[in-house]
C-alpha cells in the first residue's frame, strides 16, 4: 500500500496525518508516478491552516520528482520509466505514490537529481517568472529582495548574479546573512536591528528601486513601498508573516505613482510552452552549475508536522526536503 500525508481539518502542524492510501490506476490523460523525493514550501502551511482554502479531507503538498510507474489512456507525452518533476498539481505530493493529471508535469533531464528538482522546482520556477517575466531588468539594475536567504532568495540572488543585476536583501539573522552573501547578495540588510528603507536609500543614494520582491507580506509591505523609486513596482509574492492589508491607492500615488502587483506562478506556468521555456532555461543553469541548489534540511515524510514546526518558527534556513 502507498502511504501519504493528509488533514481532516485545518489548524496547526499536529492536523497532519500519515496514513495508509489507495492509489488505483491512472484514468484518461493521468498517471501514477512513484516520488523520489517531495518538496517543502512554506505554501504548504496555508493549505494547512486555511489560509488557502481547500476541500476536506485532503493531502498536502504540490511539489515532488520521480517516476512514472503507469500511464493512462490518450497519454502521449510520457511513458512508464520517464523521469519527472511537478509543481502547482492538485494536492497530495507528500505521498510515496500518487495518481495525477499528466498535464502538470515537467520532463527531468538526467543531469538534475531527484533531491535537487523536489526542493527546487517551484522555488525555481517562481525565481524564473520573478526575473525574467515580471519588469524588463537589465544589467546594472538594483533591486531589494526580502528573505534573501530563502528558498527562493537564494535561488534569486545567484540568477540576478548572472543577469547583472545588484540585490539588496534583507535577512533576520547574521547567520542568513553569511548565507546571502555567499549567493551573490551585493548588499545585506538585517531588518531585526536596521531600518530597511533608510538603508536602501543610502545604497541608492537616495533615488530607492525600480523593484521590491516581497515574500513575507504584512510586516514588510510598508518599507518595501517605502524603498521603491518613482514610478516603482511592488511585486508581493508571499505572505509569510500575514496577508498584506489593503492598500489605499493615493498612497501609492503620493510615493511617486507606484504600482503593485500580487502574481502567483500558476499564472505563469499555466501555458505548457511558457512553462517549458521557464524550465528549460531553470534546468540548464542547474545543470551547468552555474545556479547552485543548497538543501540544508532533510526530512521523511512521517515528520511532517516537524518538518512545519521548523518551517514557521524560522528555523529552517533555505531549501527543505522529504526523502523517500
């Protein structure tokens, strides 16, 4: 029997269940896929809590790699043997096993390991949308990062490293801060101890940035609004400490007619050749060496609720993952 993580109600880490589960034959345009390894995100939790509403009971997780076992009728596009990777699928990747839609999948080159693709897939895609689709950045562009020392801070810092682009990130910790470092963060500003808007005008010489990438979300949307240059763009891609409040539009106005935009990467991998590109150029910076995927935490999945219990007390640092 396969086995798989689920909740029956949301609320805290102790809501996740590991428990036997059926997984049957795929149906048409499905197939069953036998993971490797998992993924963990901090989107995760939300499922969990209800922040992101989902159906009960339910499985957890929407990230893994592995292989397929089975495919179903009208499935040309993947075989028995194929090596895969997957993000942004219905839920339920925290499993051994699982039957699911074949069009959320994503061929893995030999050159990418299991490990590597399950802890990087959607951080590494969310990276590929916030660069290279959201604003037209060039080589000499500076930026601010919160989180920099992330999952996807630090995939972000080293793929702006190769674009030409400076990052200011911002971290908790002097620890996350040797980390950002290490990944091409140009400046690192740690917010527990220093203002984040102050520090990125005296960086800027006053003139602040085009773009704030800002994951953490309500703590942190005032001085990311702060920190931007005229005309400037606020991209909220997370709400790790809380949903952003609502944002009067004449402030925005006031601060130099600034926008604000709240993307998620279904929007952006929803296009199969869209998402094949995105991965393709992920894959091959990957793959070439030239975009380092650190796993710094390790898991199986019976410690799920561990595996939260760390994710939201901070600490984690970097990129997590179940191994099977």
């Amino acid at each position: 029997m396969a086995q798989a993580v689920r909740f029956y109600e949301t609320g805290g880490p102790d809501v996740l269940r590991w428990e036997t589960a059926e997984v049957g034959e795929p149906g048409r345009g499905e197939v069953r896929i036998r993971h490797e390894a998992v993924g963990l995100n901090f989107a995760d939790t939300y499922f969990r809590t209800g922040l992101y509403p989902a159906a009960l009971p339910a499985g957890m997780g929407v990230e893994a790699a592995g292989v397929i076992e089975a495919v179903g009728p009208d499935i040309t596009d993947f075989r028995a043997g194929d090596r895969v990777t997957y993000t942004g699928s219905p839920l339920g990747a925290y499993s051994t096993e699982r039957v699911m839609p074949a069009e959320h999948l994503i061929r893995l080159p030999e050159e990418i390991p299991f490990e590597t693709a399950a802890s990087m897939t959607m951080r590494g895609l969310t990276t590929a949308y916030l660069l290279r689709r959201i604003h037209p950045l060039r080589a000499g562009d500076t930026v601010l990062l919160h989180a920099a020392a992330g999952g996807v801070g630090s995939l972000f810092t080293q793929w702006a490293k190769l674009l030409g682009v400076t990052v200011i990130g911002t971290v908790s910790s002097e620890e996350k801060a040797a980390i950002a470092r290490a990944n091409g963060c140009d400046h690192v500003v740690l917010y527990t101890r220093e203002n984040v808007a102050e520090r990125v005008r005296e960086i800027t010489d006053g003139k602040g940035v085009p773009v704030v990438f800002d994951s953490i979300g309500k703590t942190t949307y005032q001085s990311s609004l702060d920190s931007l240059a005229r005309r400037g763009l606020l991209v909220c891609f997370g709400t790790a400490s809380g949903p952003v409040p609502p944002i009067d539009a004449m402030q925005l106005a006031v601060k130099g007619s600034l926008f604000v935009t709240r993307p998620a990467l279904a929007d952006y991998i929803a296009d199969p050749t869209e998402r094949a590109e995105l991965a393709g150029e992920l894959f091959s910076h990957v793959a070439a060496g030239r975009i380092r995927v650190d796993i710094n935490q390790r898991y199986v999945l019976p410690d799920a609720q561990q595996a939260h219990r760390d994710l939201e007390s901070g600490r984690s640092v970097g990129t997590s993952v179940f191994v099977l």
